[in-house]
C-alpha cells in the first residue's frame, strides 16, 4: 500500500496573491506547518518552501512550490525525483472549482478539470496517478469569469468556509497518512 511521503499545496507565490482562492492549497500547508510545528524553508533546488516532517508513519515533505501555478510540476517533480518518491506517494492540495466552498474530495487520479497546476503536475511526472485533495471555492458561474475570480480574494464567508474544510482535512489527514483511504473518503465527502 502506498504511503504519503510528500504532500504539495498549490498557489501563486508573492504577497498579491496570498489571500486569493488560487492559493487554498498554500493555506492548507501553512496550516498544516504549524500543527505539526515545522518550518518552511526556502529551497531553491526544489523551487519552493520546503520542510521535512518525522512522522510515525516515515517521513513527509510539504512542499509549496514558488514557481506560478501553471509550472507547479517543476517544484513538485524536482523534489520527488531528488528524493525518489512515487507518484503515488504524493498528495497534491488543491483549490477546486467545481466543488462549492467548504466542500472536500479526496481521491486518486483522474483528470485536471483544467487546472494548470494539475496540467503541468501530470505532465512532469507523465501521469495523473497522485493522490488529490481538492478544495471546494465555487465556480463564478461563466468560464470566461474564471481567471479574475481564482486571483479575487473571497469573501469572509466564503474564506470561513475554506478555512473550515482546511480544519476538516487536516482532521482527516492521519487516516490518509495510515492508509486508510474509505474511512478517509467517507469523513472528508461528509458534510
């Protein structure tokens, strides 16, 4: 059974873009840094913020990349290939469109739904086969509004809800860790 040795939060690096709903995946790892009372660290060979946690499942690295979202394979694939770490060894956190805010999915595999960190993720390590933590922030309800609100900050509700579903995952991610991905499935997609 696989075990998750690298958990990769996706956003755009730079203050302008810190509070955006781009950046949900980056508030999951800074969330989860410090409940598990680790620093990140510049990594330039990585091309983002690294840190190594010892876990009692093994080690796992957070990473969260400082190339823009569309080239998050690099940060992702560098580290995994330096360290030697499967595809499937890698959970990638994630903001989701088509999932309302506060909601959560968990699962393996699958396509992009065109997120261009997803994209450039299966292309550097030439498969979708990681595992995916997606979180909902709602969709604009017309593609053509997409860009602008993926790089909008939400509204305090809206943000409530994030944060909410971070603390719910978080609350899941040692079944995760353990392997125990229905129990995980069934507590992370319960509302």
């Amino acid at each position: 059974m696989p075990q998750i040795k690298l958990i990769a939060g996706l956003g755009n690096p730079g203050t302008e873009y810190a509070q955006t709903r781009h950046n949900a995946g980056f508030w999951f790892i800074d969330e989860l840094a410090w409940a598990w009372k680790a620093a990140l660290k510049e990594e330039k060979k990585f091309f983002g913020e690294t840190a190594r946690v010892a876990r009692p499942e093994g080690d796992v690295w957070l990473l969260k990349p400082n190339t823009f979202m569309n080239r998050s394979g690099q940060a992702v694939a560098a580290l995994a290939s330096f360290y030697k770490i499967k595809p499937e060894e890698i959970l990638v956190v994630h903001d989701e469109l088509d999932l309302p805010c506060g909601r959560i999915r968990f699962k393996l595999g699958g396509g992009n739904g065109g997120h261009n960190g997803l994209k450039d993720i299966q292309a550097r390590l030439g498969t979708p086969n990681f595992y995916r933590l997606r979180l909902g922030i709602d969709h604009p309800g017309d593609r053509n509004l997409v860009v602008g609100y993926v790089l909008n900050k939400p509204s305090a509700e809206d943000r409530q809800s994030i944060e909410e579903a971070i603390a719910k995952s978080l609350q899941g991610l040692p079944l995760v860790l353990s392997g125990e991905w229905e129990e995980a499935v069934r507590f992370l997609h319960s509302k």
